[in-house]
C-alpha cells in the first residue's frame, strides 16, 4: 500500500462503481489510469462496489493495495454490468423510477469510513453514468466537504445521439426521457459539486456553458500509460496479415460499438474486399463474443475478454474507429497511437482529440468514404507508417499518463488552497 510519511498529503477517498484489473476496454482503462495518477499526487482510499471476486484477475486486488492507502469493498444497491432480463429491469426501477427511495448502501457505507478515517475530500467517478445517487447523497451528508464529480463524457449526448438510429417508439421514447434526465442531472451536479472534471475540451465547453462558476470546470483526460507499450509483448494469439483491429467494449445490439461493428462489417468490409480480399478484420473487446460471435467467418475474427490489447496493436496494420453516436474520447485511438498504430475514424469517433486529418489520422463519415480510407492505409505503408508515427508523437505529448498528472495536481492544488 502507499504509505507516504508526507503528512500533507491531501486525503482523497475515491469511489469506484467500476473497477477492473487489467482493464480490457476503455472504462476499466480510465478507472485504473485515474487511480494511477491519484495514488501519486495524494493519500488515496479506494471504495468500489465491484466484489472482490469479480476484480478480473489474482493480481488485481495485489496491484490496488500497491496504488492506494486502503482498498475497501461496500455493498451495493445498483449493481452495473452484463445482467440477466430481471434484474436490468429491478435496476432500471430503483434507478430511474424511484431513485430517492431505493437503499444507497455504499454510500452510507462511505460515509462512516470517511468519518472514521477523517476524509474530506470525496472523488466519485462515473459521476454520471453510476454514481449519481451517491453523489447526492454525500453531498447531503457532507455540506462542507470538497466533492470532485469525475465524468468520462457528456452523459446526456452519449445517451441522445443515438436518437436518429433508433426505429422502435418505445425505445426511441426511452432514450429522449433518459437523456433529458440527465441533462436536469448535470446542471445539478455543476451546481452542487465543487470541481467537475472533463476529458476534452469539447465536454469542458458543455459543462462550463450550464455552470454558474465555469472555473470549476476542470480537465483531467483520458490518458495512456506509455510504459505498457514499451516492450514487445509476446502474443498468445498470432494474427492473420494484413489486418485490421476493431477494438471496443462490446454487450447489446444497440451500445455503440455493437453498431460499429454492424456497419463495418456489412456496409464498409465488403467494399474493402474488392480491393483487398486478404485482409482480415479482427473485432476484440470485452463482450465481443456474446454479441458478434456470429461474424466469425474467413475474413473475420472475433476475440472476446482479451487480457490485454496491447499484444493486438502490436500486430495491426490499422485501428478502426466507425462509431456513430459516443461522447468524451476514445480510448481506442489513444491506444493506437500510443502503439504507434495507423488509425481511421469517424468525425465524432475523433471528437475532443487534437488530431489532423490527413497528418496523424485518416477521417471519414460514410460507408465509402471509410472503405476507401481502409484500402489507402493498408495498401500504403508509408503512409501507414507515417499515421502511426505522428498519432504517436501527438499521445506522447498530450495524452500521456504524465499529462493527466500535471492536470490532477492542478486540481488538487485547488482543492488544497481551499482547505
């Protein structure tokens, strides 16, 4: 554990609804890279609601105890995740329909371990994908406390981009009534939180427009630790050459990457095909096997729950980004250049990351338009080479794990004047 004899060191208690070790997709990535960054700059107490037993691996619970004063596990009253019919609709009634009167265990359980522990300083992550009833909570326990909100994207326009795409009224109804509920969230959560975190200055722009204190406003973005990609990881999988990775988490027919997935592979591969008709395409990311096992054929090969990406960047010849409705920034493209890796992506796929078309990645917006982008990269390795290279001199300057530390002592040098 870190046991820093520096008693100055502010006290941060850091609450985790999701937590996973290593990470196999970008919210786990986030999670571990902000514990990362918080273990370094303050004394760091972890609270999550994910079981020990489901931390993903024996070395987990090992690598939280070595980044952080105390790891603790509180019960839950809204599990997230993969769940069976029954239980998505008991969470959907406690969380959207009767949120003031269902149990917030863990954050009765937070609050007695910060009175104990003399904690006041509360960081609540996925602010507003899963955390929001504890947010609240604590800040009606605690009046006086610093609460810092972390979202990793403006919520509501993740929720609501996907309104064109959607047929079915029912669900179209549902989407618009979630989305509209959490826009009323986030104007409370800028108003009541003392510092609210962003991952893009796009998302910084939003938040600070509906704040009343727009200086409260604070980046603390996604990141990468370049250490990861330092070394050639030896792969347990060898992957067909040329090939093409669609990297992503993965779970229903409706998320974002299960529509990315869709259209690539019957929409944008078949034209690449023509052209180039041994390229493989290889969809991999955390549920990809519950929802694209079906696409397992000649040219395409879906790996579900890998232990780790880096071994699949490491042997790519190109990352693809084909999402059309997200928010915040893509992991995806961060990894990719991170492992110097050409990638191509959508206009919103690149949204709040200081790329360049045609310098450091390749944009495109329509089934041809990202077919052709494909065929240029993968027949091209100059060019190829050339957008690895500079998407990853751009992650080495401005998306490494050093920058979201610079960015976390900003913030808690804040907090610290405050005190």
């Amino acid at each position: 554990m870190n046991n820093s004899s520096n008693s100055k060191r502010l006290k941060v208690l850091f609450f985790a609804p999701i937590l996973k070790y290593p990470p196999k997709g970008g919210p786990e990535l986030s999670v571990i890279n902000a514990i990362k960054v918080l273990n370094l700059i303050s004394e760091l107490h972890i609270v999550t609601t994910v079981p020990e037993d489901c931390l993903g691996s024996d070395v987990a619970l090992t690598f939280l105890k070595e980044h952080s004063a105390d790891i603790l596990f509180a019960p839950k009253s809204i599990s997230v995740g993969p769940a069976p019919i029954l239980e998505r609709a008991a969470r959907f009634i406690k969380r959207e329909i009767f949120p003031s009167l269902h149990l917030s265990l863990e954050s009765r359980f937070i609050e007695n371990y910060a009175i104990k522990k003399g904690i006041d300083t509360f960081w609540i992550d996925r602010v507003l994908e899963h955390s929001f009833t504890v947010f609240t909570k604590i800040r009606r326990a605690f009046p006086l406390a610093t609460i810092v909100g972390d979202t990793e994207a403006v919520y509501s326009r993740f929720i609501l981009r996907e309104l064109p795409l959607v047929n079915s009224p029912w669900r179209w109804l549902k989407i618009y009534y979630r989305g509209k509920q959490k826009q009323i969230q986030e104007r409370e959560l800028v108003r009541k939180a003392d510092f609210v975190t962003a991952v893009s200055m796009v998302d910084i722009l939003y938040f600070r427009s509906i704040a009343h204190d727009p200086a409260k406003i604070m980046r603390f973005s996604n990141t990468i630790d370049l250490s990861d990609f330092k070394n050639k990881l030896k792969p347990t999988t060898i992957l067909k050459q040329p090939c093409v990775l669609l990297l992503g988490t993965f779970g229903h027919q409706h998320s974002p990457m299960d529509r990315a997935a869709k259209w690539l592979a019957d929409d944008i591969m078949p034209v690449v095909w023509e052209r180039v008709p041994n390229l493989h395409l290889y969809i991999i990311g955390l549920n990809a096997h519950k929802t694209q096992s079906s696409r397992n054929c000649e040219n395409i090969t879906v790996v579900g729950d890998p232990c780790s990406m880096v071994p699949f960047l490491q042997q790519g010849t190109a990352t693809l980004v084909p999402l059309r409705f997200e928010s915040g920034t893509r992991f995806k493209i961060v990894e990719s250049g991170a492992a110097s890796v050409a990638c191509v992506s959508t206009t919103l796929g690149a949204e709040g990351l200081d790329v360049t078309d045609n310098k450091n990645i390749l944009i495109a917006d329509n089934s041809e338009d990202f077919a052709k982008a494909i065929i240029n990269v993968v027949t091209n390795p100059d060019l190829s080479e050339s957008l690895g290279k500079k998407l990853h001199d751009l992650v080495s300057k401005n998306y490494s794990l050093d920058c979201q530390i610079k960015e976390g002592n900003s913030i808690v040098k804040l907090i610290q004047d405050r005190k």
